[in-house]
C-alpha cells in the first residue's frame, strides 16, 4: 500500500463519505479552486497539521489514511511551493471514500512521537 495522508475537518469528511467522495484540496480550498488535494507522508503531517490548523480543537479534525493504489485519479509529487525542495503528494482528482482505508484522531503528541520514529530511521 502506498500510504498517504490528509488532515481535514471531521464535518467535511462525514459529508464525502455520504457523498462518495472527497473534493476539499486544503483548509478552506476545494478541489475544483485548487486542481488537487493536498496530501502528505506520516513524516510531513505535522508540519502541514501546525500550518493550518494550530488554533483548531484536535477532536474537530480527522486525519485520512488513504491507499494511493486505489486512487483512480494521478498522483504527483510535488513541492509545495517553487523553490521547496521537500515534494508532498497531490492527487489530481476526487478521492474516492473506498481509498481511505482507515481514519486516525489528530493528536499533537501521536504527530510527535511518529515525527521522532521517522527522524530516527523508523
């Protein structure tokens, strides 16, 4: 499985499961307003996590673990601004629910420990 994943607002994501999919990019960006939806590595989530949502209550907020095998739509790897050098995976279509293979609580001090494991070689 290629993991990855993507942290969003838990209402937003209960109404893409209803839906079938998920269109949301970023915090606040659709899919259609962006091209893509921003993904990340377990190694990069917490770094994306403190960006957008610092000020956010954890309990609001999912983090999506998504099997890039059974994504339909391209994935790329890209930075996220000219010039970074770190790529993140941005998948340029909907996310079809059946790719979200489980759904974690975001918890600051998971984000930590897991910053730590990947830092370590783990």
């Amino acid at each position: 499985m290629a993991e990855l994943l993507h942290i969003t607002e838990r209402p937003l994501w209960e109404a893409a499961r209803a839906a079938g999919a998920y269109e949301m990019s970023t915090r606040g960006r659709t899919l259609e307003e962006v091209g893509f939806i921003h993904c990340s590595h377990r190694h990069q989530l917490r770094a994306v996590a403190e960006m957008l949502y610092a000020e956010w209550d954890p309990e609001k907020l999912v983090v999506l673990v998504i099997d890039g095998d059974r994504v339909p739509a391209p994935i790329r790897y890209e930075p996220p601004v000219p010039g970074a050098t770190e790529e993140f995976p941005h998948i340029y279509g909907p996310l079809p629910v059946s790719a979200v293979v489980t759904e974690e609580p975001w918890s600051w001090t998971a984000a930590r420990d897991e910053e730590g494991s990947a830092d370590q070689g783990g």
